[in-house]
C-alpha cells in the first residue's frame, strides 16, 4: 500500500512526478498496489492523476483547515479506513526465527475496499456529495454513467449511491405523518439509481425492440417524460431486459434504498427543506405530467424524487416495517402489493414527503404511476 500527503508542493513537484508517481502508478496497475492519498492542503487535484485514486479523508476538508482536536478525531478515521483495506498484522517481536527456511509467501493482491459503512442522517449536501465522490473513485466509475446496450446505444443515466446508515420513516411530530411511517434504523449498501424515472423514450425502444405493446401516454406527450400505465410487472420485464441488453444487473429499489437516495442524507420531510414549492416538484394539478429533469435534483443528482409520478419499488408493502423494505420481490409474477414512492402530478403535498408511502396490486398499471431503476454495483 501506498499512502501519499498531498498538497500544492506535492502535485507541483518535478521530482515526484518524474520518479516517484510513474512507479507507485506502475505498480497499482501491474501488481495491485492499493493507492491511497490524504489532503494535508487544499489544492486543485482534481485534473491531476490522484483524483483516480481513493482518497482517505474529505477532499473539501485538508486538514490544514481544521483546529488540533478535529485534526485529531481525522486522523483516527483515517487510520480506520486504510485498516480497514490492509489489517495490521500481529507484532513479530516475541516469534521465533523458523528452523527450517519459510516457503515465500504468494503474492496477495489488496482487496477492493469500500470505506466502512457511517450514518449519514443529517449530514450536509457538501457532505453527502464528497462521500458520494469517493466511492466512485473506489469504484473507477464516474459519479454519473451510461451502460452500452448490444446495438451500441447508452442506457438511462445511472448515479453512484454510496452505502450508509440512516433513520427510515418520519419523526412523530413530522406534520402529515401517518402511522405506516415508523422510524428505524436502516443500512444501505452502495448502488447505483436512475436519475429520472423511465422516460417513453427509454421505455418505447425496449417495447419496439421486443415486440410488445407500447404505454398509453394519455395524449400529454412522450419522449422525455415518464413513462406512465406500466404495472410493477412491465417495469419487472424492462429491468430484466435491460440487464440483458447491458450484461449488468438492472432491478426496481428497495424501499429502503427509495428513500435513503430521496433523502440524500436530509432529515427534513423533503430534500429541499421542511416544505416544497410547484418550483420544486410536479402535484396537486390535472393536467398530467412534465418532461423529467425540470425541476432541482437532490444533493446526490437526482430529479423528481418528488412528485411528478408514483414510483414502483420491488419491495413487498409492509405496514410495520418488519424487513420488507429491505429486500426485493424476486418473483417476477408474485401477487403482493408492491410499494410506491414519490407521489405523483395530481396528489396533494403530504403524500410527496420523503417517508410518505403507498401501495398497490402488481398488476395495476395508471396515469399515475411510473419507475424508476437502481443497478447492483459490482464490487
């Protein structure tokens, strides 16, 4: 492992860009040497080669910036994290020599790591948007990406979720609350969501491309705007088609992961605060629905997490929150009521909350209701 302080001198430097970068470089991509670097100072690393690499403390936050006792507590995370990629080994001091020579040990690559799971809940924009950065860095991929489907074209724009901890359900004096929104404590492991919901667009390829009827866009338009009258089933075939299409896995959220990517590390009943605005989001109207992405995205990139259309998850509905929330319905022809999200174009502003939740039959498809994707990240 390699363990790099980074500051302005450090990028600037002559004798460590000739000499000193090319061979740790060399060594990550030959011999999987795990590179990790640490901001002592702010600098513009960004355009630089270290922003490939995982960083082991906050970018926004050198620590050149904090007093002696915040320094302190960063750099105890710190060691956690590179702990938690290279565990120490136990002291040799007190061993004695081998009688007979060791067999050399076989080369043992480092794992791909993941920084330790933290509770996100009530964490600043700033916050959420830098862990989220470094856990693409971790996973080579760009915050934002498309996959290639086999006749070339991209897929629907994914974001990274990086994994975390956080309180599902409202508060008891959330305004509007209803008893089906139990708080408790969930942990979300990183994924990847789409940033719209599925547009007519997206979802009229796959119907051409497999010969099935398409969705009733109600005469309001199609194109950009979310696709609407799919039951939980169509959206179930579209995810399988696309995993197909891609050779990733594509599948509906979980209603934990929902919310936990809705909030963006809020604690508020929306992301954008404690209310919302028709500037913010789509409902309380008759006139049907607006292209995706016309309103503000979250703190992670996301748009219309709010409003605009209900939201199929592949979580089964589960009036007290006893685990459902966490997993997916595998069965593609299963007969439970599937929980939805978002709230929609028509509905008041209570059902648009970040904990607010609905269901319905699998097989019930209206104006109101569309999806959106996650995508497992393969680690």
């Amino acid at each position: 492992m390699a363990v790099l302080l980074v500051s302005p001198e450090f990028l600037a430097s002559k004798f460590i860009a000739e000499n000193e970068l090319p061979l740790l470089l060399k060594a990550s991509q030959k011999e999987g040497l795990t590179i990790l670097w640490i901001p002592v100072r702010p600098s513009h690393y960004t355009r630089t080669v270290i922003a490939k690499y995982q960083a082991a403390h906050d970018p926004e936050k050198p620590l050149s910036g904090m007093n002696r006792a915040k320094q302190d507590g960063a750099l105890v995370e710190i060691v956690k994290k590179i702990e938690a990629i290279a565990p120490p080994s136990s002291s040799p001091s007190t061993a004695y020599p081998p009688s007979t020579p060791a067999t050399p040990p076989a080369i043992i690559r480092p794992a791909f790591a993941l920084p330790s799971i933290q509770n996100v809940h009530g964490w600043s924009a700033p916050q959420v948007r830098a862990l989220q950065s470094q856990i693409a860095q971790v996973l080579k991929s760009p915050v934002e990406f498309r996959d290639t489907l086999e006749d070339g074209s991209p897929g629907p724009t994914m974001v990274v979720i990086p994994g975390g901890r956080f309180l599902m359900g409202s508060p008891p004096d959330e305004p509007e609350r209803r008893d089906n929104e139990r708080q408790h404590e969930v942990e979300v492991a990183s994924f990847a969501l789409g940033k719209y919901a599925v547009t007519f667009e997206e979802y009229d390829r796959f119907a051409t491309m497999t010969k099935r009827e398409k969705s009733d866009g109600q005469g309001w338009g199609r194109m950009r705007r979310p696709v609407i009258n799919v039951a939980w089933f169509d959206a179930m075939v579209y995810a399988e088609w696309l995993s197909q299409q891609t050779g990733q896995t594509y599948r509906l959220p979980t209603e934990a992961e929902w919310e936990y990517a809705c909030r963006a590390g809020t604690t508020t009943p929306f992301y954008f605060g404690t209310t919302i605005s028709p500037r913010q989001a789509r409902y309380g109207l008759s006139d049907g629905t607006v292209e995706v992405g016309q309103f503000p995205a979250n703190a992670w990139g996301l748009h219309d997490m709010h409003g605009n259309v209900w939201e199929w998850t592949g979580s089964e509905y589960d009036e007290g929150y006893g685990g459902a929330e966490l997993r997916t319905v595998s069965d593609p022809n299963a007969s439970v009521r599937q929980v939805l999200r978002g709230g929609s174009w028509d509905v008041r502003l209570e059902w648009l909350r970040s904990a607010s939740r609905y269901r319905r039959d699998p097989c019930d498809g209206n104006p109101y209701v569309g999806f959106r994707l996650a995508r497992t990240l393969a680690l």
